[in-house]
C-alpha cells in the first residue's frame, strides 16, 4: 500500500473533465466502465481507511477523564498527509485510463 501513496502524490486531487470517449475504449460502454472505477475506488477506499486507522491507533492515548484532551502532533500530521492524498474515485479513474487495471466479466453458470 505504502507504494501506491508514493505513485498518487503526483496525481493532481482536483476532479476534472473526462473524454467520455477515451473511458469506453476498453469496455464499449461508459457504464461499464463507471461500474469498474467505481468498485476499484470502493477497494481504495477500504484499504486506505484501515491503514490510516492502523497508523493513528500507534499513537493512541487513552484519557483518563473526559475532561483530559489531548493534542497529540503525530496523529494530527499522519490525518493531514491522508486529507491531501487524491479521493479513491480520483485514483480510480487514473487507474482506469493508464490501463493498469485488470478487469473481467464474471461467468454466469447455466442450470
């Protein structure tokens, strides 16, 4: 996962338009395609989630009151580097059109 924060720093996170055509070229069908992205970035979504989840829970304090809250600098820094990285989606669709997805239709079984 590490390697795929380092390849998406240079992704620009802002959302443009796309050409609906270069999006059909693999599938022949924009909605395919949109089905495709979209599963991609719920996997990104996930895995991204559980890794920052894992890296703020190595600094986690437990407060002993409620009234004791407490800044803590290391789970501030790791939650800004994770709010700059692209959105799933963004990853997805770069993913998508740089051909480094792999993708396939599943086989329907016949009574």
């Amino acid at each position: 996962m590490s390697d795929l924060k380092t390849q998406v720093q240079s992704i620009d996170p802002n959302l443009k338009a796309r050409n609906m055509e270069l999006l059909t070229v693999d599938t022949k069908n924009i909605y395919e395609s949109l089905n495709v992205i979209s599963h991609r970035a719920k996997q990104l979504a996930v895995e991204l989630k559980e890794e920052l989840n894992s890296k703020l829970e190595e600094f986690a304090v437990t407060p002993d009151t409620i009234e004791e809250i407490n800044e803590n600098k290391e789970q501030i820094e790791i939650s800004k580097f994770y709010e700059k990285l692209p959105s799933p989606t963004v990853i997805a669709t770069n993913e998508f059109l740089d051909n480094s997805l792999e993708w396939r239709y599943r086989e329907v079984e016949k009574d």
